[in-house]
C-alpha cells in the first residue's frame, strides 16, 4: 500500500461529513556495588603486653624503636570509594515516605545499579498518583510515566544527583554501629559543615524554597553498603501559589551487592512532533518514519518499519456534534476498505477532552486490516488518530494505539 493510497483510504473526513445529515435523519544514588576487590576491612587490634610483662619489660632503647599503634580503619572513606568506584554492582528495594502538608503516602519501588547504568522504579501512593522509571546506560537516561512511552535525554556534564554528591566527598563520618535490619553495621552521617544540594535528595522543581537534606548509610565494617536513606524537608507552591510543607523519607536497602548484571536501553523510544497545520502535538516510535502533512486536506503520517502505520490530523466540525460523527463511523467505511465491521465503540479522552474510540476489521486490496481509531471534539474540529496494521494481532495493535493516544496534545 502506497502512502497516497493510506492517506485517500484513511480520510473519512470529507465523505463522513456530507453524509453524515443522512445517517443522523435515516479516545515527564548511588552505583551498585563492585565486586569485593581487596575491600579494606578492620585492623585486627595490636597485641598488648600483660601487666607483669609491662613491669618486668626493659623500657625500649630510643624513640624509634617504640611501636606505633595501629591506624585506625576510617569506614567512611572506604564506603565512599566504594561507592565512588565505576564497578559497582547492587541491587535495592525502595521504601519510604511523602508528606505533603498533613498528608503522607507511602513510597515504593526498586534500585539497580550496574557500574555506570542505572534502573530506577519509584511509584508514589498518592491519590492518581503513577509508577516513575528511569534507565541511564552509556551517557543517555530514558524515563516513562506509568506503562505511557520511554523517551530520552542526552544526560548533561552538570554534576548533579545522589551519585555524583557522594563523588565529591572524601568520607563519611562514623556514629558507631547500631542495629538496623536486623544485624550490627556502622551509621555514616555526612562530614559536619557539609551542604547537601537539593538535587542529590531528588529535590529538583524549581519553585522549591528552604530545602534542607541529610544522607545516611549503614555499612559493614569492611565497608559493604546495606543501607542507604535520604531525607529531605522543603516548601514549594502549589497550583494556588501557596508555600507548602513538604517532607520525604526514602530507603534503598541494597542486596546482590557485587555480582555483575546488565541494564539495558528499553527497546523502543519516542520523539515528539508538533504540527502547526493540525495544531496538535503527538509521539512516535524513533524507529518509524515520519510524513508531515503539508495543507490541511492532508494528514500527518507514520509508518512502521513493516506494516502498522498510523495517521492523525484534524478538520472542521460544521456544527456536527460527537456523536453524530460517532453514528455515521458505525456505518461509513474509510475508502476503499471494504467488509467494514466495527467491533466497538467506547467513550474515552483524547488531549484531556472527550472522545470516542472505534475498533473494527475491514478489507483493504485483499489485506484484512485491524484498526484502532480516535475522535475527538474540540472548538469547532474533530481531531482524529487512527492507528492501522494487519489483522492477527490485534491485542498489540489496541496496546500500540494506547501509547500513541497518550501522548496527544491538543493545541
């Protein structure tokens, strides 16, 4: 099928609104760690004479040849460095807590950390509220929200965020050991006098005012990473412009510290296009071409590395109302699909405004084809986003035209 052919096959636009008088009368820390290389561990204790061997022992000859007592293990510098390290492997369970005013929601999620490349899945428990994933591997982060798209980011040379802060310290100060998680381990407090920036406590909105942040860790005492908390107390506006309280606790519980495992980039990523025609703005699969549209009779195409396709563009209501367009799709087929057959009709949103969504099976030159299709109502235009592959799998077809749907932007 020629792209001529998709865009002419396609448009119900024209056809649809002439006959549509007839039906009416007749859808946005820190590395795992490296495998033990010669981990400094504590200093055995130095051998000490009894008291009787003190009093009967000759005083040593001159100053130089008195032993010196041994140096004590500095943890701290040994759990920076090896944080700090470039090989570190580790897994961590993400818990804690977000307080906003007097509400508090609990938060989730998981950590992995392979060298350099970073998997991060943190869901917040708030009313609404959506999964947040991020994977960093070799010098670009993707992210996602909920199950929607991943999209990337060059990452920038900036220092900024929880590993690159414990890359500029020297150690951590030791408040001796404690139990926590069930075993005895060294609490780490960052060096008195030390600032920690927003961003490293995951502090980034720009409207933030009096942020305040602190990082503990509890290692080992051969220096092992097992625990790692952030907390961090700040102010920031809300949609009424007024400063609110805000407070969150976050725990990274780390495992499989040291065995080495492979993050890698998600298999598909979106770029977004904005047509100034269409006034409307949408995502896509990087790997699928793109087709502007360039007059208003026209719409905007993609086209998938071997069949699915799907177009979106928008024209002129006439005064007809959503579900009148919505009966006329029930019985106007796109042209030249013919043994039309809608599966569904159902209401949804599109770009945050009410829409329907049409699922049905046609015959197009001999190929059966599934589609997915989008309408929706906004100042005197329906918008429109069909996604079209080839029947067999339509399951994938209706998830693909989910990702594409969530992405709409009406202008």
């Amino acid at each position: 099928m020629t792209r001529a052919d998709r865009q002419a096959h396609r448009r119900w636009s024209a056809l649809t609104i002439a006959i549509v008088a007839v039906v009416v009368v007749a859808c946005g820390s820190t590395n795992p760690e490296p495998a033990p290389t010669a981990a400094a561990t504590s200093a055995p204790p130095s051998a000490s004479a009894s008291p009787s061997e003190s009093a009967s022992a000759s005083p040593p000859a001159s100053a130089s040849a008195t032993a010196s007592a041994s140096p004590a293990v500095d943890i701290g510098a040994i759990v920076v460095d090896k944080l700090s390290a470039f090989d570190f492997f580790g897994k961590a369970v993400i818990s804690g807590e977000y307080d906003i005013a007097a509400a508090r929601y609990q938060i989730t999620g998981t950590f992995d950390m392979a060298g350099l490349d970073i998997h991060e899945l943190v869901f917040i428990h708030s009313p609404g509220g959506v999964a947040h994933e991020s994977i960093s591997v070799s010098g670009t982060t993707y992210s996602r929200v909920g199950a929607g798209p991943w999209y990337a980011k060059t990452q920038s040379l900036e220092t900024s965020g929880l590993n690159d802060f414990v890359r500029t310290l020297k150690t951590m100060h030791d408040e001796g050991v404690e139990t926590k998680n069930g075993q005895q381990l060294h609490r780490l407090t960052v060096p008195s006098g030390t600032t920690v920036p927003p961003s490293a406590i995951g502090v980034t909105d720009a409207s933030v005012t009096v942020a305040d942040g602190a990082i503990e860790i509890w290692a080992k005492d051969d220096g092992t990473l097992v625990v790692l908390r952030t907390k961090a107390t700040w102010q920031q506006k809300n949609a009424a412009g007024a400063l609110v309280d805000y407070a969150k606790t976050v725990e990274f519980t780390f495992s499989n510290i040291g065995t080495s495992f492979t993050i890698a980039a998600p298999d598909q990523v979106w770029r977004t296009y904005t047509s100034k025609i269409h006034h409307l703005s949408i995502s896509y699969p990087t790997d699928w071409d793109l087709f502007k549209s360039t007059k208003t009779k026209t719409f905007d195409e993609f086209d998938g590395p071997i069949y699915a396709f799907a177009t979106v563009g928008r024209y002129a209501s006439r005064g007809f109302s959503l579900n009148a367009l919505s009966r006329a799709f029930a019985t106007v087929a796109p042209t030249g699909l013919t043994k039309y057959h809608v599966d569904k009709i159902s209401s949804t949103k599109m770009g945050g405004v009410a829409a329907k969504q049409f699922l049905f099976h046609g015959t197009y030159k001999g190929v059966k084809q599934y589609w997915v299709a989008y309408v929706a109502l906004k100042g005197g235009y329906f918008y429109e986003l069909d996604i079209i592959d080839k029947a067999g799998h339509e399951a994938a077809t209706r998830a693909l035209a989910a990702l594409f749907l969530s992405t709409v932007i009406l202008k």
